[in-house]
C-alpha cells in the first residue's frame, strides 16, 4: 500500500525539526512508500568509499541522506516560511495545493 506524502518532487520546502532546522532547500526526489524525501543541501552525510572500477582514487564524499516527511513544510513565498497547505478544487475540477496563511495558489 503506498502513502500518499503531502511533498512533491521540485518543491520548495522547510525544515521545521532536527540538526538543520529552519534551512530550505528544493526536493530532488520523494519515496512516498518510505514516508521519506530527499532534500538538496540537507542532512549532509559522509560516506568512506573504497577504491574500485568506477572511483579508481576512493576517499571520503559527501550526499544528502533521506529525511522525513513529516521533518518538512511546503515554503510559500508570499508568507517567506514553511506553511501548512489546503486542497482547493479549481472549477475546471483540478486540485491545487493552498496555502492556509494567505491563500496562494502552490502548485
């Protein structure tokens, strides 16, 4: 069964809890069966790789490890903050994301 995450790949969200809250960076990828996102320039980690085929030189690099979703707010520009969000339905019967503060459109 997979969940349904309130975050989106490309948006631009806050971090509302742990070592880098209140840092925004943009989503590069969403595991909606993990209930995890993937966030640019958060939760920096450090991995040790030894030398192989691909990285003949090895050594120590650093990427961005998996946070929780429920870690993040979606970013409205207007409120300059992580907001919480409200589905609107359009009358051409599309759904958009709201934001709950000043009413701007999301998505």
């Amino acid at each position: 069964m997979t969940k349904k995450l309130h975050i989106k790949s490309n948006d631009k969200v806050q971090v509302i809890s742990g070592k880098d809250k209140g840092k925004t960076g943009k989503v590069l990828h969403a595991f909606p069966t993990e209930g995890k996102v993937l966030v640019e320039g958060i939760n920096i980690l450090t991995k040790h790789k030894k030398p192989s085929q691909g990285m003949p030189q090895g050594g120590i690099i650093t990427e961005e490890g998996k946070i929780d979703a429920s870690n993040v707010l979606l970013f409205c520009d207007v409120c300059d903050k992580g907001v919480r969000t409200r589905k609107q339905i359009n009358e051409d019967g599309t759904k958009v994301r709201v934001c709950t503060k000043c009413g701007k459109v999301l998505d």
